[in-house]
C-alpha cells in the first residue's frame, strides 16, 4: 500500500510583522502600534493534511493557533491510524486479524487489545441487527474480489462458502486475549467498522495534543468536534448515491457521520451493478437500497451501523434506527439516520428533520 504524505493547506503560513513594528512606532505613536500588534496576533485557523492510509484518503482538519502544534497533532494521529491499519488490514499478512484468519481451524491466535475491542464492537452491532453485520463474510467478499480482481462467483460456490460465515462460533477470550475461528476458511473482515474505530482513535490523539475542533475524515466515515475558527459549526456533507455532489448537508459540532453506499466500491455487468455489501444469508450484493447515512456520538456505531442497516434495507432499517434512538442506551444517544432506497426516496429519522439542506428540491420520503 502506498503512503502519500500531502500538505495541503488553510493559513498555514506565518505572519512576519517585524518591520511593520518599527516604522509604525517610528511614526505615529503608543495607540497605532498597540492597533498593529493586535492585528499581528495570529487568530486560530484550520489546518489540513491528506495521507493514503487504510485503502483510503484520510484527511484530518485541525484548529489551531500554532501551525507546529497543528502538525505535531496530525503527525501522532496519521501514525496511529498507520498503527491500527497494521493491526487490521486483510491486505497486510502480517497484521494480527490477517494471522487469526491464517490459523482458522488450526488454533486460536494472540492479539492486540484493540483488536479484541473491534471484534467485541463487531459482534455487538451483529446482535443489534440481528446478524445483518457479520464480519465473517470474510470468504465471500474475498471471492466476489471487489474491486481489484472483480468477478460473479457462481451459485454453489457462494453456498460451499455458508458454513464459514457463522460469526456465533467464533471464540473470543478477552481474558488471554486471544481469538479462534473453529473452521479453516473462516475469515473476518472488519472493513465495516474498521475506519470509524480508527476516527475514533484518531479524535483521542488530537485532542490529548489539545486540539480543540476539527475533522477527521476516513473515507466516508467522519469525526468532528469543536467548531470552525470563526465559532460557527462545521458544514458535514452526505453524497449524492447517483451523481456527484452532496445530496443534502448539515451543520456538526459533535459526533460522528458514516455512509455506505453501493456507488462506493463496484463493477457493472450487463447493467447490473455489483457492490461490496452482502448480504450474509445470500452473500450476493444486498439489493433495494443505494445509501445509508448514520449519525452517532462514536464513529465505529455510525460505521457499523450504516453497513448493518444497509444489510437490512430501507424499512426494517428504519425500524432499527427508530428503535435504537429511543432506548436511551448512552452509545445511540443521539442517533439518526437517512435512508435513500433503490428508487431514490429518501427517509430521514425524526430528530435530523429540519437540520438537513437539501441539494435540490426537498425530497419525497418513502
Ligand atoms: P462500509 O463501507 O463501512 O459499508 O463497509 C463495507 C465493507 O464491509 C465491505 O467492503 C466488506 O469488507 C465488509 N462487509 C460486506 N458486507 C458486510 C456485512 N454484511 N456485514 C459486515 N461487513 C460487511
Ligand atoms: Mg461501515
């Protein structure tokens, strides 16, 4: 995997008023220089940097007065986001969750605590949507090769593949901290919540560099907090499934936002389109649904929970979110979602109603 390190840049340069002292107090006296100096005093600004980190652009947006803290901040946060990736990256066969999908069937594998933790998040979300997330369909999204080696698997090997995606029999013991798959061929893969529970991460670093408001944007999962440098909230866009552009925005200070999308990783065939989300029962692309946008306190439940309802379509989806909103389950405090089915009917959950700016004209609700 290549790491492009890019500095791109809001205000990052140094104001130099040396020479702007000296001839102002030459010439005119104590109250246009003490106007000067004001005006001097360098005013928080965003700060932005994109790195290639987990197959995908992150990029992390900071505010800050100090352009070298501002680096530093966002120097820690890529190399923890780089350190979670070689924990979990199926591409990396050196990575811990790579090594417990190695020794499926053979013995259970030593990992990282926070690799335990993702998996415990995992099998949470699985329970919660009553097995719609399961990242045992590890096998079957490796066949269906998207989007590097891209092809249509036939019936009988989709169905040889079954018996392997049964997350119930996985063991995880938290207290040896190790992981087992009972079956060789096993094979998780943490794809659907893997880049929020880095955002998640990401956050802590920044703010123990004492960061006070930001982005931090992993493909299409996004952390924010704080606000911008003039105190108005951060402008969080969800993309359009079918063109490009946003479909609707909002405005953000805390929390974090998720899509998933059929439009995010496919093929065409015959004018049929193949996605990277499949359905656990069928592991064919689940049909019926273009986007799912979840918004939550944490990125690796908005993560998790886009994919998962995206699994379970537009209605039963729905129900989900309406359900989990109202448990008062301090994780959903604050969740809501937006729905845009096969036909591009949009359903936004009760609470976001109102708080979205719409590309075009307000849409239909399904
Ligand atoms: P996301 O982009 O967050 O929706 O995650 C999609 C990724 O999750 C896919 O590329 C697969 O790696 C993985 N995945 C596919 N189907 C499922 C599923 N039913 N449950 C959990 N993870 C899945
Ligand atoms: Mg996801």
């Amino acid at each position: 995997m290549n790491r492009v390190g890019k500095r791109i840049v809001s205000g990052s340069g140094k104001p130099s008023c040396k020479g702007e002292w000296a001839g102002l107090a030459g010439l005119v006296g104590v109250f246009l220089l003490l106007g000067a100096l004001a005006g001097c005093v360098q005013g928080p600004q965003v700060y932005q940097r994109s790195q290639v980190l987990m197959g995908t652009v992150v990029t992390l947006k900071v505010v800050a007065r100090d352009p070298e803290r501002a680096h530093q901040a966002m120097e820690a946060t890529f190399r923890e986001i780089r350190r979670l990736e070689q924990l979990l990256s199926t591409y990396i066969p050196e990575s811990d969750l790579s090594r417990v999908n190695a020794y499926a069937g053979l013995h259970p594998v030593r990992v990282a605590p926070e690799v335990m933790e993702v998996l415990q998040d995992a099998l949470e979300v699985y329970r919660i949507t009553r097995g719609a997330f399961n990242i045992a369909v590890g096998p079957a999204v490796a066949r269906w090769g998207i989007p590097d080696h891209p092809r249509v698997p036939s019936r009988e090997e989709l169905a040889s593949l079954r018996p392997m995606v049964d997350l119930e029999s996985v063991v995880l013991d938290p207290e040896k901290g190790t992981v087992y798959l009972p079956r060789k061929g096993m094979r998780l893969d943490v794809g659907g919540l893997g880049k929020g529970f880095a955002s998640d991460r990401a956050y802590q670093v920044l703010r123990r560099y004492g960061i006070q408001g930001g982005i931090i944007a992993v493909a299409g999962d996004l952390r924010v907090f704080g606000h911008r440098p003039d105190g108005r909230p951060w402008k969080v866009g969800i993309r359009h499934p079918r063109r490009e552009g946003w479909l609707a925005r909002l405005d953000m200070e805390e929390g974090a936002v998720s899509t998933s999308g059929d439009y995010e990783r496919y093929f065409m065939l015959n004018g049929i389109r193949y996605h990277h989300i499949l359905d656990p029962r069928t592991l064919w692309p689940v049909r019926g649904i273009q986007s799912v946008t979840v918004l939550a306190t944490q990125s690796v439940w908005a993560d998790a929970l886009a994919t998962g309802v995206f699994v379970l379509g537009p209605q039963e989806g729905a129900r989900l979110i309406e359900s989990l909103r109202t448990s008062r389950q301090p994780a959903f405090r604050g969740l809501e979602a937006v729905i845009v089915d096969e036909k591009g009917q949009i359903w936004v959950s009760p609470g976001l109603r109102g708080r979205l700016e719409w590309a075009g004209d307000s849409p239909p609700g399904i």
